[in-house]
C-alpha cells in the first residue's frame, strides 16, 4: 500500500473510532438525572475534544532539537484587610470528605469556595472505547471514571462559574499551587512584579521555578522552544535524551507548579479553546484485570498559551511537598515553625538543607505512623534518618547525624525515651516491657 493509501486508510478509521466513541458517550448521557444533564454534558464534550486530539497526535509532541534552555531572569486578610478567598478543586473522589472538613472552618475570615474538575470516562486499552455504560460511579461502574489531571483547571474553573465571579469582583489574578506543597504561600513581590511589570507588558502566567537537586532530575523543566516558555516533561522526551534531560549541568531548574495566572486572559483563551496543554496517556489496570488508559493533561503545560510568559526562580523554601509519611515527619518536627500559616526552618539548623528520611512499610499509612511515635523525635541535628520493620519511637528522642534502624522480619525495636542516636545503626531486636 503507497504512503498516501495508508494515510488515508488510517483516517478513515480515526473517523469510524471517533464516531464509535460518540455514540458510546451519547449512550451514557442519555443515563444522565435531568438535574446532573448539563454538567454531565460539559464533562463529556471535553473528554470527546481531548480523545479528537489524541487520536490526531503522531509521535513525540516536542521536537529536541528546538529545545533550549530558557533565559534566565488568613493571615494575609488581616494584615492587609482584605479579601483573598481560598479555593479548592476537588474530584468525585474528594468532593465530599473535603466539604465535612471545612465545615470546622465555617467561622473564619477567609471564604472558601469549592469547584469539581470533570469526570471523564476511562477507555478500554485494546478497543479505545468508554468502559463506562452509563453516569453512575458506584457499584461495577466505581473505576469506570477518573479525574483528568490538573490541567483540567482551566475548563472547570470556567465551568463552575467562579472566574467570571471573581473577574466580576475586580481580581486579576490567581495564585495555584498543588494542595500538598506545604510551601506555596502568596508572595507579595511576585505579585507586586505581576502588578507592575518592569517593561510595561503585562505578564499573564508566571511560573516558578527552584533549582534542581539529584532527587528532582524527573521533574518538569522549563524550557525555550520556538521563542516561547514551554514546560517540558520527562514523558515527552525521546529515550536517546533522558540522560540530557536529568542533567542538573543543562537543565537546572523544575517546575514546583506554584503558578500565577490572569484571571482574564484564562477567560479569552477558554472562549476561544485555545488553551494547548500535552495530553498525557496514563495506563492503569483495573481491579479485574482490564488493561485501560486515562487521557490527563498538566496545569503548567499550557504555559505555550498564554501572553508574556515568564519562570522566577525561587528558593527551594517554596517547594515543601508532603507526599509521603517520610515527608510528613519532616514538617512535624523541630526542623519547622509554623508563623501567620508559613512554614519556615528553624534558625537552630545550622544547614539550610533538609535530612534525607526514608521510613519503611510499616509507617506507609498515617494511623500507624502517628502510632510509632508517642512524640516527634528532635531532628535538628539530623543528616539521614532510614527506619525498617516494626520500630516504635518514645518521647524525647534525639537523632543526630546519620542513623539506621532495621528490625529484621520477626523482630521489633523499641526506641527508649530520652535516648539521643548519633551516627549509630540500631538493629536486632530490642523490646521494652512494662512491668
């Protein structure tokens, strides 16, 4: 077959594969209640425009050799006694856990507002076709749905009703930051950069950006490409540059997805559908066995989009993500204060940098991690703390320098109250008894 007849064979069934998938999702909003037709409608329009542009992409979306490195350049209410509200995207996933916790917020200064990003449906791997059969997420249906990524911000955001709320209301601006990086607060001298541009253009996104260390080398960096800002992500690069793209030499800083953007110019690129973010193919097996994948995109990806785009390199202080119980102890410890809701490292570290910590299984979830500690050790002093096994921590333990604590399988180490570890590898077996 010449290239031209494949090429037109391959288009025709893109055609027949979109109509398919057409059908499918007019099958499943039929199954839609009246009061949930029209969001359901919203959701499923997007996930047809996304699954179009899947089916068109042909190979890598970045060509490397374009790509260079780029040019380098409630509290906050009272203080300033104003009206900063807080805002919350949530999945089906989170809606309802989040609405019972902030409940115990009802009472204070800041207005919290919560919006839903989309609900997509998940495709078949083999067939490329919804494995939802109706809206229900319940029941067979439960993984039938996921969220699709945070670069769905823009349409739910616009979905929702509160951009044109808080444009209606005078705000320009809105600062987003993913909920567990704990040191993402609002930085008045960005936004005072953002309000009083240095050259008189108006900037409409700004991202930042903190150098990287060797545990950061996956992360997104930020990059020149065609003359514009463009975030580049690992999944995007070619195999037979990886190893260029983990280079802290070349690219040396990432995306801590703490990003500022124009109220306004998300209103006109939305309208337009002009906002271009990489779609990410997720592959995800469900508990059956079914092989699916999940089309998301990246909030900072459509940094291309917008006008005057600009990457401030900021210090790693704004970059406190808290992802696992390893780095949950970290933010509990000595190690931090918390001052008018920021946290900032203590002035008795005598190093700027954060201890490497790596706990093991047995603290994965958080009801037994807090159970493994009756108080957070002092960790002031602390270099590398690595835990294995069943191991509990009195009260007023000191770790210093480097210490390693293994209890082998069958085996438990309590560590006695008041005992100072330093540079000391503790294994075996080590049990205290009441008597």
């Amino acid at each position: 077959m010449s290239q031209d007849g494949a090429s037109q064979f391959q288009e025709v069934i893109r055609q027949e594969l979109e109509l398919s998938v057409k059908k499918e999702l007019e099958k499943i909003l039929i199954t839609a209640p009246s009061h949930e037709f029209e969001h359901t409608k919203k959701d499923l329009d997007g996930f047809r425009k996304l699954f179009h542009r899947f089916l068109q992409e042909k190979g890598p979306s970045v060509d490397w050799g374009k790509i260079q490195r780029p040019p380098e350049d409630s509290h906050l209410n009272k203080t300033y006694n104003t009206d900063v509200p807080l805002v919350l995207m949530n999945s089906f996933n989170t809606d309802e856990d989040t609405k019972k916790i902030l409940q115990k917020y009802s009472h204070c200064r800041v207005k919290i507002y919560t919006f839903n990003q989309s609900r997509y449906p998940r495709i078949n791997k083999e067939s490329l076709l919804p494995v939802a059969k109706d809206v229900s997420y319940s029941g067979e249906n439960t993984e039938a749905w996921y969220p699709p990524g945070h670069g769905d911000i823009y349409a739910s955001f616009y979905n929702s009703g509160l951009l044109d709320i808080f444009i209606g209301e005078g705000k320009e601006y809105i600062f987003v930051s993913n909920i567990d990086n704990l040191g993402a607060t609002v930085d008045l001298y960005i936004l005072n950069h953002l309000m009083n541009p240095p050259n008189g253009k108006p900037c409409e996104f700004v991202m930042e950006v903190t150098n990287k260390t060797r545990a950061d080398v996956k992360g997104g960096t930020l990059t020149q490409y065609e003359g514009k800002l463009r975030l580049v992500e690992i999944a995007q690069v070619p195999k037979a540059h990886v190893d260029e793209f983990k280079s802290v030499s070349k690219f040396k800083i990432f995306n801590t997805n703490n990003l500022w953007i124009s109220l306004a110019a998300v209103k006109r690129l939305q309208e337009k559908n002009a906002i271009d973010m990489e779609i990410i193919v997720n592959p995800k097996t469900l508990d059956g066995g079914l092989n699916v994948i999940q089309l998301e995109t990246a909030v900072g990806a459509a940094i291309k989009s917008f006008e005057n785009s600009l990457g401030i390199n900021v210090p790693r202080s704004r970059f406190l993500p808290v992802k696992t119980t390893s780095d949950l102890l970290l933010v509990m410890s000595n190690l931090y204060s918390l001052n008018a809701g920021s946290l900032t490292m203590s002035e008795k570290r005598e190093f700027p940098t954060v201890p490497l910590v790596k706990l093991g299984s047995s603290f994965t979830k958080v009801q037994d991690y807090l159970r493994r500690f009756e108080s957070i050790p002092d960790m002031l002093e602390l270099d590398h703390l690595t835990v294995s096994g069943d191991v509990t921590f009195g009260k007023h333990v000191s770790l210093k320098g480097t210490v390693i604590i293994i209890a082998n399988h069958g085996d438990r180490i309590d560590i006695p109250p008041g005992a100072v570890l330093e540079n000391k590898i503790v294994s075996g077996n080590l049990r205290i008894l009441d008597h």
